[in-house]
C-alpha cells in the first residue's frame, strides 16, 4: 500500500477540486433536487428536506457532468441527469439504511432512526419517481432505459446480498457481481447519460461506460475496506458494521481462505458475532494481509478506469475523471 499512500498524499484536495471547478453546474443540480423533494405536499417535504443536506461528495452528479464535458465541451446538458442520478442514490440509502439498521449515516441519524421505518420506505419511493420524472424531462428515452435496468440491477444486487448474508462459501467473484449491481452500474449509468447528452459517439459512450463501472468497483471495495480500518468518526458508522450484520466483504472473504480464518468462519456460520469478536477480526484481516489484498483489488480497477478514458480527446475533464478515480481509492470516509 506505500506507492498508493504517496499517491494519495499528492492528490488529497481532488474532490473539492473538481467540485469547485465544476461549482455553477453543481449548484443547479442541487437546485434540481431541492426542487424535485419540494413538489411533494406536506408532510413529505418535510419528511424528506434534511435527506438532500447530508454531506454528501455528489460524485454521481460529477461523474454524469464531467462526461459530457469530455465528449460535448460542456457540463450544462447533463445537469437534469446528474440530479436525478443523486435522487437515486440517496433514494437507495434511504432504503439500504432501512436493510442494514444503520442508526447513522454521515455521522448523522438516519431518516429511518427519526421517523421509522415505514416513511423512509416510502420517502424513498417518492424521490426515486420524482428522479424518473427527471430523466423523462430530457426526452431522451435511452435515458431511461439506462436508468430502469440499472435500478433493477441495484435492486438485485441488494436482493443477492441479503440472501447470502453470513455465507461463507462466498467467492471473491460472487462480490465482485454483487457490487457491480449495488454500487457501480449507476455510477456506470451516470457517466451514459452525461455522454449521450453530450451527443457522444456509440463507442465513446461505452468507454465511459466502462470507466464509470469500473470506478464504481473502486468504490464499493474501498468502501468496504474502510469498514475495517476507519474509524467512526471520519466513515461516520461503527467499524465492523458490516460484519455483524453478516455481509461478507472482500476483505473478510479473502481472510477466510487463511490457515487461521477458521474462527471466523465458526463465529459466522455460528451466528456468534459479537463487537469484541468483530474487532477481532479486523486485527485478523490487518494482520493476514486482506486490507492490502483488497486495496490490490481496488488499485486495479482505479488503472482499469484509466485505460478506458484513453480513447477520449485530451481536455480537462477527461483530466479530472482520471484524477477522481485515483482520490476515490484514496479517500478515507
Ligand atoms: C449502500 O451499500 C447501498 C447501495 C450502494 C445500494 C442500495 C440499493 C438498494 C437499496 C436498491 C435500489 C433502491 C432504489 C430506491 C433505487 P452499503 O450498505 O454497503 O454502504 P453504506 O456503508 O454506505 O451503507
Ligand atoms: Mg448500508
């Protein structure tokens, strides 16, 4: 992990960077958003204000922008897109956070722990269709196709990891493909959508595509490497989280398959995890070498991004795409 950390410490700043290069764009994505929630009567608006405000990196919104400035030389065509690829997103955590029985996200309670699990169910139902409502404002119907199978996917995705919660028999390949549903296709999704309002080429659209995805990957598996090695303040969730709710990550999958990841298999198929033993097993994974296996795994998707942006003309958001995929492995919440 040394060559990652220098690299790490050369770009720490790339996300406020790019957010400020790309600021008049991303303040009317945000307008788009508060927009959508406020078409809702009360009490949803109510329900739903704080969601939007959370903190987050709209990384989505950047992703779709950033496209179709590198295939169309502005980010202006993509803002309606790039708001409904964040409703989608905080649509999908307001669900996820209902599955996992997060209590906070962002350091912050979640919408399910203030006001119970039935509205945040039904929140994120109404931000997802104002987000379709979006999409369909483009009049681009490819958009949508785009948008429906990849929520699909994220539904699937979600669906397999439920069902393979405290599997042990779970392989690396099993992860990666529940990943890419949960996580990368709307990433993958967002950069489709900037490029093909930019009016990009078929196989320029793909490119992104592919760039998108594999950002994505990079992203869930640091995400869930920092479930291990963060710390609650800065991940804003308790270390070990994913654990104890049963969810196998790559980190503990590859930890399995060691001479002593016998008593993790037993604490799990035992049912028997408790935070103690969790801790325990973070030292495990540190110490049998999963971090930087898993780290391995996302640098190799952050070069598979790379690669596929070099077919695209040399301009400065193809420049930032490139850097955002390195920060995204670097990031520590
Ligand atoms: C976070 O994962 C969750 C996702 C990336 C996807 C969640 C998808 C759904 C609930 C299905 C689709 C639903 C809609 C409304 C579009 P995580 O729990 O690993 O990450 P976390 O640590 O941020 O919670
Ligand atoms: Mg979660």
């Amino acid at each position: 992990m040394r060559e990652a950390a220098r690299r790490c410490r050369e770009a720490p700043d790339t996300l406020a960077l790019v957010q400020q290069y790309l600021a008049e764009p991303l303040a009317l994505v945000e307008e788009r958003m508060h927009q959508a929630v406020l078409e809702g009567e009360e009490p949803t608006r109510q329900l739903l204000a704080g969601s939007l405000r959370q903190g987050g990196k709209r990384i989505r919104p950047i992703l779709a922008l950033l496209a179709a400035e590198a295939l169309g030389g502005s980010p202006a065509p993509a803002v309606d897109a790039a708001a409904a690829a964040e409703l989608i997103h905080t649509a999908s955590l307001l669900h996820d956070d209902v599955v996992d029985h997060a209590a906070t996200r962002r350091g912050k309670p979640t919408l399910h722990s203030l006001w119970g699990n039935k509205l945040a169910v039904l929140g994120g139902d109404f931000i997802l269709a104002q987000a379709l409502r979006l999409l369909l404002g483009t009049g681009d119907l490819r958009l949508m196709e785009s948008m429906a199978t990849t929520v699909a996917a994220m539904g699937e995705g979600e669906i397999l990891q439920i069902f393979h919660l405290f599997d042990t028999d779970t392989t690396e390949e099993d992860y990666l493909a529940r990943i890419r549903r949960k996580t990368a296709v709307l990433m993958a999704c967002a950069c489709e959508m900037g490029a093909r309002l930019a009016g990009a080429s078929p196989s320029a659209v793909e490119a992104l595509k592919a760039y998108g995805m594999a950002v994505g990957l990079a992203f869930q598996v640091v995400d869930d490497l920092l479930d291990y090695v963060g710390d609650q303040t800065t991940v804003g969730k308790p270390v070990g989280s994913d654990l104890l709710e049963g969810n196998l990550t790559l980190p503990v999958i590859h930890a399995l398959r060691k001479p002593g990841g016998g008593v993790i298999r037993d604490w799990l198929e035992r049912r028997a995890l408790t935070p103690k033993r969790v801790q325990h097993v973070a030292d495990l994974v540190r110490r049998y070498g999963s971090l930087d296996y898993a780290y391995g795994v996302a640098e190799g998707f952050v070069k598979e991004a790379q690669a596929a942006l070099a077919g695209l003309p040399d301009t400065p958001a193809r420049a930032w795409l490139d850097a955002l995929a390195v920060y995204l492995l670097c990031r520590e919440s």
